[in-house]
C-alpha cells in the first residue's frame, strides 16, 4: 500500500519543528543565510536542507492588519508518476513501491536535468563539491531508513499541532475530504495532490487558495505524458523511419543515376564556373 | 575574384598567442571549478540549473554543427556529387562543434568522471538518455568520416580504404544520429509545459529545433567557406554556395508554417500580440531570422554575391541561436523565490576556452591535413 503524508495548512502553526526535524535525523549541517525580510529562513529547499516552511502572507480582511499567515510546505512531493525519475538519463531516481521517490547517487553523472524537470523545484545539487568530493543531488527521502524500522518520518513524527499526518494515501485523502466537508468555513473545497501531476504523495488541505500558497498549478496528467510518448512513440519510428527512408532514397538515387550515365553528374556543372 | 596580391602565408602568430592565452584561461577555470565545485566559477544555482554552457557551448554548438550531416547526406546520399569539394571543411567543422559540445560538458556536468555510466544504466525514458548516447554515437560517426584525412596525410592506405569502404553506411547513420539529436534537444524541453512560457512551449519542439539544425547547416557551410577561403587565402566555391543556399527557404517556409500552425492549433495565437519579452522574441525570430533570410536566399543576386550570401547565413545563424537561448533560458519561469540568472564571468572563459580550441584546431587541420581537396575542375587553380 502505498505510504503518504497528508499536511494541513490550517492547523500549522509554522513552529518549523518538521524542518528542524528532518535536519536533526538526516544529519544535516547547518546553512549559512542572510535576512530577506521573512522569517522564513533559508529562502528553498538546498543540498542541505531537504524540508523548508515557507511563510506567506496572505491578504484577508478578517486578519491582523488585513493579513494572515499561511505555511507552505517545501519538500519532494513524492509523486506517483515523478518527472524526476523519468528526466534521469541514468535511472539514479527512482520509484519505491511503497511511494518515496529515491535515488542511487552512485549512478549520478550530474547533468541536473531532474532540477529542471521537477515542477516543484525539490532536487538540489551540491554546487561547492569538486571532484574529489563528489558532488551529488540531494532531496527528502521520506525518511526511508525510519519507514523501514516502522516508525514515521521525522518531520510528522515532531509535528505538535498534528498538521502532518502520515498513513495509507487512499485512506488519507479520504480524512482530507471528511475535514472539508465537516468545515468547509476553514478549507478551500480541494485536496491538493490528489489529482495534480498525475497525484502526489504528499496530499495538501488549506484555508486559502493553492496559488496563493505557492502552489503549481498542474493538471491531472503526468508532467512527463509529452516526453515520454515522444522517446516511447516517435523517436523509434523516425529511427526505423530514417534509416529504411535513406537507405531506400540512395537506392534510387544511385540506379537513376546509373540510368542516365554516371558521368553527366560531377562535370559538367564543375566547368562552367571557371 | 582575389584582388589582394598579399604573399600567401600561413596564418599564424598573433592568432596563435590570442587562441593560445584564451585556451588557457578555459583550461585554469576547469581546473578551478575541478578543485571548488561548479558553485566557484559560475552563477548557477538550484533555481537555475542550465545556462550559459547548456544554453549556447550544447544547444547553439549541437545545431551549429548541423553541416556536417547535411553536406554528406547531398553529396554521398542525394546524388549532389559536385558539391564534394564542401564535404571535408563541413565534416571537420562538424567534428570540431561536437568536440567543442563534449569539451563544455566535461565541465558542466556534475561528474564528468561518469560519462560512462550513460552506457551501462539505461532509462528510455528520458529525452536525456537519447541526447547522451546521440552525442558519443555522432561524435563516433564524425571521428570515422573525418580519419581519412589523417590516413591520407600519413599514408595509410588500408585503413583509409576501409572507411572508404564504409562511406554509404556512415552518412546514413550521421543523417539518422543528427535527426535524432537535433530532435531530441528540443524534447528536453517538453518536459516543462508549465514552467516554459506558452509561446514557446510546444510538443512540437523537436521538430522545429530539428528544422532549424537543418536550415542552419547550409548556412554554416557558407559561412565556414567563406571564412576560411580568406583566412586561408583559397578559391571560393560561389556557385556551389549559391546552389546549396537554394534548399533554405524551403526549409525556412516550413519552419514558419509549424510556427504558426502549432499556436493557431492549440489556439494560443493571441499571445503573439501580448507585447511581452517572450512575444517580442518570437517575432524577432520569426520576421528577422526566418522570413527575412527566405526571401533572400530565393533571390538569384543574393545567391551570386558573396556578402549577401554571407549576411543571409548570419541571419539564420542568429535564428537559431536566439531560439536556443529562448527556449532553454529566457523563456524558462522561475519560481517566485528565484533571483534572475546571468553568467558568470568565468562562464564566459569557458565557452570562450573551448571554442578557442575548436578554432585552433581547424588552423591546425587546415595547414597539416588534405582538408581543402579538388576532385572536380574549379577556381581554387587560378
């Protein structure tokens, strides 16, 4: 059964204990930032820090100042049809069965097209490794190593308002709905992940709208269908397509000219010129 | 033609010092982003991934390179035997490009050390899969089509033999290796319907980057002729030029209709009048780079005049650049947290580094190899 985080919006209190969390458990160094004007801090996720909280003010007349805060969760979606894993020319990510999205950095060759491919901007690349360190991509793993040892990740595990909840992805979607439909005054009538990209691991419920929370706005399909069908469909047949049409063309190119007399070709049209 | 009675010489000295010191300065960069990571010498990032390496050294090098396979498909496949004086100079400058596109990737790449692994860990599913082996087939290709200059020049005559032997099959799988990667550049970007800006986004990139590489392989072959015919001081093929000029505004004309038919089909024309940078560059390209250089390569003066055919194949040069640059950086989006991208410096002595090397390397070729070679009767003997 395949494992999901559901993350309501409304019930964080952007505590930044998941962040601090994951840091903790994974070992993560500490990262060098600079003030922008927020108190969300470091401004993504990085190398070294693979859960991010983003604060957002958003504007409602019934908040403080007509604003409200809302908190936006940064980290790897674990999608069910990642583009990641498909963008990977080496199949260093990869898909597990039970839904985190992993990758062997052994077999990586640091061409970054997964960065590109992502349309959260989840995997990261360590841009200050040489060669003798090795510089690898990094992202959250959905704390594989504490799955396997039956506990939770480390950032549900520490959230204390409970706004992260970690389960089966069907039964999630279906707590999601029934706390929509028990208040639907708190939360906007959507379950974020459920469909987007072809569905995500990481199941979203909010009291403002998707966009403003910083959200992509994604359709139902897999961010890969175009490119896939391109290397699965058409690359095959131009393949056979070119090398059967040019063999076939010099085929016929060289009986006509054969035809005609081969010398006519190269000089005639060379004597003119002089 | 040659109203210059300088004595003939071979080019070298004050060339040799600025490629000289410019190859160097590549070179101590790598070695510095070797040490320090791609973070020390460029202004890449997490938001911005590819730039200037991806965007001009791969992209822009990869389709400039383009003349190679189209000059050998004419001459060795479509019957246009009198066009085989442009096969060599073609096939080296091609040659050069991918040399040059290997060369910046070696930098770019995370781990180059681990090129290889393209080879043993396969995913056919992604468009990169298909660019990383396009590139050391094609490259493998040219490496064969260019050796029989080096066998001729040290007088091997079996090998030189061989790949004679070999020509048909070669230029079958260049024109087959070059569709595939030209194409393929512009699958990359499929994968980013909602990041790239809609004007430019399209499935059917591939194709267009695919006509593009096609337009712009004659015209490089124009301009890599007329270039090295005054450097080198050599007889010019003008009406050779002038005929191969004539494939263009076919190819220009095609281009411009799947422009149009792609954003006409998807109902998205409305776009081209928002008046925004990304609309701005599609008519540049459009108007400036791929209906302006039509309507002059169909013009039988331009054809005959040296300069013109020169203007018109930078023109079409400067199409597929801009179209490169707009569909791998400027029409990109970033999130909202992103600072803009420019290169770094540094970015700049790479690119610069190695296509210094590239040029270097066809002065070489050029002084000690048979690269200028005169099957049929032309002007080069006056």
């Amino acid at each position: 059964m395949a494992k999901a985080i559901l993350f309501d919006v409304f019930r964080c209190t952007g505590c930044r204990g998941c962040q601090v969390a994951c840091k903790q458990w994974n070992d993560l160094p500490a990262e060098e930032t600079h003030n922008t004007g927020s108190y969300q801090n470091p401004p993504r996720v990085s190398s070294d820090t693979w859960l991010v909280m983003e604060f957002r003010e958003i504007e409602n007349e019934n908040g403080d100042g007509g604003l409200t805060w809302a908190f936006r969760r940064q980290a790897c979606m674990h999608c069910l049809h990642p583009a990641c894993v498909s963008a990977c020319p080496v199949a260093a990510l990869y898909k597990s069965d039970d839904g985190p999205v992993l990758y062997d950095n052994g077999r990586c060759i640091g061409c970054r097209y997964c960065i590109l491919a992502c349309p959260f901007e989840i995997p990261t690349f360590q841009w200050s490794e040489g060669l003798a360190e090795g510089a690898e991509i990094k992202k959250c793993n959905f704390c594989i190593d504490r799955l396997g040892a039956g506990m939770q990740p480390a950032c549900v595990h520490t959230c204390p308002p409970g706004a992260l909840m970690f389960g089966d992805r069907d039964e999630l979607i279906a707590v999601a709905e029934a706390r929509i439909a028990e208040h639907p005054e708190r939360y906007v009538d959507h379950v974020y992940g459920k469909e987007e990209a072809g569905g995500t691991s990481l199941l979203y419920i909010s009291p403002v709208p998707f966009e403003e929370l910083g959200m992509p706005t994604l359709g139902s399909d897999p961010i890969q269908k175009d490119s896939e069908s391109i290397m699965h469909i058409a690359t095959p047949v131009v393949l056979g397509g070119m090398l059967v049409g040019l063999s076939g063309l010099y085929w016929v190119v060289r009986r006509r000219q054969e035809m005609m007399g081969k010398s006519a070709g190269s000089g005639r049209q060379g004597d003119r010129e002089a | 033609m040659n109203t210059e009675t300088t004595l003939r010489r071979p080019p070298i000295s004050p060339a040799v010092v600025v490629l000289g010191a410019l190859i160097v300065l590549g070179l101590v960069v790598a070695i510095i982003r070797y040490v320090n990571g791609l973070g020390a010498i460029s202004n890449l990032n997490n938001n911005t991934a590819w730039g200037l390496w991806i965007s001009f050294d791969l992209l822009c090098g990869v389709a400039l390179a383009s003349g190679a396979f189209i000059t050998a498909s004419i001459v060795y496949l479509f019957g246009g035997e009198r066009f085989r004086p442009l096969v060599r100079p073609a096939i080296l400058t091609g040659f050069l490009g991918y040399l040059i596109v290997v060369l910046a990737l070696m930098v770019d790449l995370g781990r180059p050390e681990r090129i290889w692994h393209l080879l043993i860990f396969w995913n056919g599913s992604s468009v990169m899969f298909e660019v990383g082996w396009c590139v050391m087939l094609y490259t493998f290709v040219l490496a064969l089509e260019f050796s029989p200059l080096v066998f001729e020049r040290f007088g091997l005559e079996a090998p030189r033999r061989l790949i004679h032997a070999l020509v048909i099959p070669l230029a079958i799988a260049g024109a087959t290796l070059s569709t595939l990667h030209q194409s393929s550049l512009g699958s990359l970007f499929v994968i980013l319907p909602d990041e790239l800006h809609k004007i430019w986004f399209t499935p059917l990139l591939p194709l267009m980057f695919w006509l593009t590489a096609v337009a712009v392989g004659p015209a490089m072959v124009i301009l890599e002729s007329t270039i090295s015919s005054r450097v080198f001081r050599r007889g010019l093929h003008l009406d050779l030029l002038g005929d191969l000029a004539k494939v263009i505004p076919f190819i220009l004309a095609a281009y411009i209709l799947v422009k149009f038919g792609d954003l006409a089909g998807s109902g998205e024309l409305d776009l081209l009048f928002d008046g925004d940078l990304e609309s701005g560059l599609w008519w540049l390209e459009i108007i400036g780079f791929a209906a302006l250089p039509m309507v002059l390569f169909s013009l039988r003066a331009v054809r005959e005049s040296n300069g013109w055919l020169m203007l018109s194949a930078l023109l079409v040069v400067s199409g597929v650049i801009l179209s490169r640059f707009a569909v791998s950086l400027i029409a990109l989006g970033k999130p909202d947290f992103a600072e803009s991208y420019a290169p770094h410096p540094l970015e700049f002595a790479v690119t610069v580094g190695v296509v210094a090397a590239g040029v270097a390397a066809f002065g070489l070729a050029a002084r000690y190899l048979p690269l200028f070679v005169e099957e049929a009767p032309s002007t080069a003997a006056e």
